[in-house]
C-alpha cells in the first residue's frame, strides 16, 4: 500500500469542508428563493381567485338583465335603413 501523505490529506480534507461550507451556503440560498417564490405564487393564487370570483358575478349579472341590448339585425338611429 502506498503511504498518504498528511499533507496531502489535510488539503484534501480542507478542499472537502469548503466544499460542504458551499454546498450549505447556496442550499440556505435557494431555500430563500423558493421560501420567495411560494409565497408570491400564493399572493398570485389568491388575486386569481379574487378575479375568477368577479367575472363569475359579472357574468351572473349580465345573464340576469342583458339590459336594453339591440338585435344585432337592427339598424341604429345613425345608420340609413335605405342604403340608396
């Protein structure tokens, strides 16, 4: 067997702690983003709701009074009925 050298090995176990000190840093990162992102997502949830919610009793509303809606064959007052 080949003998290690400690010199070696304690670069490589520091090159190792780095890289776990990374690896935890940039996971407490996204972990942000995405604690940002959900939360955005739920404000977007909700105000999709609030808007469905508003179409849903404006369209109620038309379909209880069209109101004083024209036929569409009809001719309005500033339209000729005699196009000659």
């Amino acid at each position: 067997m080949p003998q290690s050298d400690p010199k070696n090995n304690s670069d490589r176990i520091q090159k190792l702690e780095e890289t776990i000190a990374f690896s935890e840093h940039t996971t407490a990162e996204l972990n942000g983003e995405i604690r940002l992102l959900n939360t955005t997502v739920l404000n977007l949830v909700r105000r999709l709701a609030s808007i469905e919610g508003r179409l849903v009793d404006l369209n109620n509303r038309l379909q209880d009074d069209p109101g004083d809606v024209p036929p569409p064959h009809s001719a309005g007052p500033d339209i000729p009925r005699d196009p000659l």
